[in-house]
C-alpha cells in the first residue's frame, strides 16, 4: 500500500525501498544501508542523495563516517507542496510561451484552413472538457439542452468553473433542462451564471450546445463529444430550439 503510493509520487523501486528502510532505522551507514536493502553501496549513496534533493533525507558526517537520516514523514507533504508548486511555475512558463507563439501557430493554421476539419470528435474526460472549451468562443447566445445530473456526473469538477468563466466573458445562455432536482437547483442560479432555463418532462442524457456556426453533441454515458461546424446545420438547429422553446412556460 505504502510503496504503491510510493510508486504514484515517481519513487522508484529502489527508492521506495531505501527511503522505507531508512524510516525503520534512523540515521544509518550506507554500508549498513546497503545490507538492509541488498543493493550495493555506490547506488544507496545515489539514492540517498536522491531523497536528499527532494527534501526527504537528511545527511551528516561522524568522524570519518557518512551517516543519513529519514525526516519526519510529514515531510513527504511539503514535498507534495513544493511539487506542485513547481509544476504550477512551468506551466506558467509554458502557457506564457504558448501565448507569445500563437499567432505564428495560427499563421500555420490559416495556410491549411480550406483543409480545416467541419467535424471534431473528443473522447475521454479531457476530451469532453476539451469540446467544452470551445463554447468559450460563442459570439452570441448559446442554445442548450441538458440534463444538470448527467452534466455533472460526467464532469463533476468541471462545470460550476465553466459556468462562471462563460458569465465572466459575459455569453448569455438559453436552456432547456430535463425537469429533476438538480436541473431545478441549478436553475436557481441563473441571474448569476446569465442564463434563462425552461423544462420539459421529458428525460434524455446527451447535451446539445448550439453557438456560432456551431453544434456540440455530447454523450455523458459513452464520455465522447462531436463539434460539427456547419452554418446550415447551426441554424436548423436554432429554429427547431427557438420552436420548443416558445411552448414551454416561464419559470
């Protein structure tokens, strides 16, 4: 269980093992170290060493002696803190440098855009969050129809960030949510997340958003999503909203 976790931090085999041992018998020779574990002394030193670096183990001199020292375990979550503290900075760093190459990326785009893809497919949760993204770039009034159980069950960490970006880039929304108990709850928060929402009786799982040129279909069971990019389509499918829409009551 332990060396599992272990293994999910990055630790390597060896690692796992000279760090756990280390933690059963305090400050210790890697000759004595290195009879404990069975692996030969020049890569219990590299090892310890390792551990060092990552703030785990603590290292000192005896008389001519080199003894190291596992730290109090509670250590490991300062480390987990550092981690991802670091991991924040890159991707910082990265997202800047995307940022500062995306009109050449662009420029790239655009000399092949007549071959441009009319339809996207996204599978997977990353996928699906991907398609969702791409919302984010409705120029006007998105059309919807959701079921909020499904939503959120699909993408439970995902959404009520999403509906406050789409309300911060000010993109108005028109829904009609399959009438159960989350769907009602979370249209109580429509003057917040600018949207209007209205119900039907009817229960369905897929959700349909219609922006722009635009229609994203996603399967929240089979966790896959289809942008398809068609004006004729797009507006089609606006007219048939727009047609429910006017039969439905006010909330």
């Amino acid at each position: 269980m332990i060396k599992d976790f272990l293994k999910q931090l990055d630790f390597s085999e060896k690692e796992s093992t000279v760090y756990l041992a280390l933690l059963e018998m305090g400050s210790t020779k890697p000759s004595v170290l290195a009879k404990k574990t069975g692996l030969n002394r020049t890569a219990v030193y590299l090892i310890c060493d390792t551990l060092l670096q990552k703030g785990l183990v603590s290292k000192y001199k005896k008389g001519a002696g080199t003894f190291f020292n596992a730290l109090d375990p509670k250590h490991l979550v300062t480390y987990l803190e550092r981690e991802k503290e670091e991991k924040n900075e890159e991707l910082e760093k990265q997202k800047t440098k995307a940022l500062e190459l995306l009109p050449q990326f662009t420029s790239m785009q655009n000399i092949y855009s007549a071959n441009k893809p009319k339809v996207q497919f996204f599978e997977g949760e990353k996928g699906m969050r991907e398609a969702y993204e791409d919302t984010l770039t409705s120029k006007g009034m998105i059309l919807a129809y959701a079921n909020v159980e499904t939503v959120h069950e699909g993408l439970p960490n995902f959404f009520p960030e999403y509906y406050k970006r789409r309300a911060k880039n000010k993109i108005f929304i028109r829904a009609i949510f399959t009438d159960n108990k989350l769907s009602r709850e979370r249209a109580k928060l429509d003057q917040i997340e600018m949207r209007d929402t209205r119900f039907v009786q009817t229960e369905f799982s897929p959700e349909i958003n219609i922006y722009n040129n635009k229609m994203l279909v996603a399967s929240w069971k089979e966790k896959i999503a289809i942008i398809i990019e068609s004006k004729e389509l797009a507006d089609l499918q606006r007219a048939t909203f727009d047609l429910l829409w006017n039969t439905l009551p006010r909330n």
